[in-house]
C-alpha cells in the first residue's frame, strides 16, 4: 500500500501491468538534450578562447531556447506551460499528496524548468549585448547600447553563468532523488520519450507543426545573430555593353 502522503496515485513508479505511453515527443527531447550538451561546450569554449565557436553554440542556445518556449504554447500536451506550471496552492496540494503524481513534470519540476528557461534567457540575452574590455570582440546587439552598458552586461553574464550552473545541479539532484527515493525513471523517459503509466495517453503535437515552430526559431535566432539587421545579397552591377540597347 503507498504512503498516505503520496495521495491518490503513488508518487512510485506504475507497476509492472502499467501500459507503456509516450509521455515526451521528440522535439522535446531533442531540444532537452542539446541544451544539456551546449552550456558546458559553451562554457569550454569560452575558457579556451574559442570565441567564435562560443558565439555559435550562443546563437543555437537562443534557437533552442525560442523553440522551447513557443513550444511550450503551441506543442504537446505534456510540452505545455498551461498543462504543468501550477500555483501555490496546486503546489501544495502536490506535497501534502492530496493531488495525484501527473504523468510528465510535477509542479515542482516545473518551477524547475521555469527557473532553467529564465536564466539561459538572461544568460543569452546579456551575451548578445556583451563586449569585452578591448573592444574586439562583441555581442551581435552591442551596438544598440553604450560601451559601458555593454560591459556592464558583459560582467553579469559571467555571473549568471553559475546561476545556471547551480539550477542544473539541483535538476540532477532532484533526477537522483526521485531515481532512488520515488523509484522513477526521468532520464529514461526522457531518452525514449515513453514511461508506464496507468491513464490515457497525452496528445502528441504533428511533426509538421514542429518544423514550423523550428523554421519561425531558427529565423529570429539568425536575425539577431546579424545584429538585427537583414542582410540582402549585393547586387552586382551590370557590366557595360550587356545591356538590351547593345543587341545587334
């Protein structure tokens, strides 16, 4: 029998009869993982100086980063902001176990989530406005701010750094805890993107929608990437003679 305070539904793994449902899609999990392996590669490069590449890895950050959130209206069920952020009181209803384990984030998972998207965004957005004290290297937006207010931005996104770095410890802890108190699989979920569980299966969002969704990211992340500008090829001027009145 589940302890009183896991509510309803034990906040345990299903059983083994439990049917096997697919709790997160694919971009989902495909954004999860890129995020995860980007922030120490970018970390890396800019330790190592590789500055270009650091810009890079920023500028695919800001595109995943984009995709989750627009996803997070517009994608599955179990993607949804609206489906697993909840307030005070469903938090609460959640520890006192009075409300059922939900399949994919639980509340407090995803003030977890809240909490990561909210900082690589002011990680991301205080890099795009950096500038280093020598003026050679810069942000793709620093020139819509003063060379001080660039710095400025440039010395809080080191710092904002470890914010990120300390939530992404608490996720791994609370993954561990959950592995060895709550007996649940996370990761593995989130790998196959399919867990047990005993209700109906979550809405899956078309594939179709999803590269559109990716298509309008990758466009902002390219047009801030450029400064804010659009870019059009040159056109080239016509050579003398080519033209109509030259004909024979």
């Amino acid at each position: 029998m589940p302890h009183r305070l896991q509510g309803r539904r034990p906040l345990i793994e299903p059983e083994a009869g439990a049917r096997s449902v697919r709790v997160w899609d694919a971009p989902t999990r495909i954004v999860h993982w890129a995020i995860a392996l980007l922030i120490p590669w970018s970390w890396w490069t800019a330790t190592h100086d590789q500055l270009g590449r650091h810009r890079a890895s920023g500028y695919v950050l800001l595109g995943l980063l984009l995709f989750r959130l627009i996803w997070g209206v517009a994608g599955s069920e179990t993607a949804r902001f609206g489906r697993f952020v909840k307030g005070p009181r469903a938090i609460g209803r959640y520890l006192r176990g009075d409300d059922p384990a939900p399949l994919g984030h639980s509340p407090l998972g995803a003030l977890s989530v809240v909490a990561m998207l909210l900082a690589l965004a002011a990680q991301i957005g205080l890099g795009l406005f950096a500038i280093d004290e020598d003026a050679l290297e810069e942000g793709p937006l620093a020139h819509l701010v003063s060379f001080d207010s660039a710095r400025w931005a440039a010395g809080l996104h080191h710092k904002v750094f470890w914010v990120v770095v300390a939530l992404a410890v608490l996720h791994i802890a609370a993954i561990l805890f959950y592995r060895v108190v709550r007996r649940r699989r996370l990761v593995g979920a989130m790998i196959t993107g399919r867990t047990r569980w005993e209700g109906a299966a979550p809405a899956m969002a078309p594939w179709w929608r999803a590269a559109l969704v990716a298509a309008v990211a990758a466009a902002v992340a390219w047009f801030v990437a450029n400064g804010g500008r659009i870019q059009l090829l040159p056109v080239l001027p016509v050579a003398a003679g080519d033209g109509e009145g030259d004909r024979a």
